[in-house]
C-alpha cells in the first residue's frame, strides 16, 4: 500500500486520521510505519476478541 492510499483511507475515516495524527508525532515514526503499527494493533485486537468467545 502506498502512502497516497493510506491518506486517501484516513482521510475517509476520522477515527483512523485521529490515531495516525498522534502517532505520527513521534519523532521517527512516519505514515507507513504508523499504518502498519495500527494494522498489527487491529488484527491482534480480533485475534484477541476471537479468542474470547
């Protein structure tokens, strides 16, 4: 995924440009890195939510 689609999808979703608006203010930490911490933080949140159940 190219950062021009991970802007466009965060752009479509608020919450999403929220969690990569404060992440991205760490020093380091730039689009593509952010994104792929919050896709890991998503699917261990499901695997976890699975896991539940």
């Amino acid at each position: 995924m190219s950062e021009i689609e991970i802007k466009t999808l965060a752009e479509e979703d608020r919450e999403l440009k929220e969690k990569i608006d404060r992440i991205i203010k760490v020093k380091g930490l730039g689009l593509i890195t952010t994104a792929m911490v919050l896709a890991k933080q998503t699917a261990s949140d499901s695997s976890t939510i699975s896991d539940k159940q």
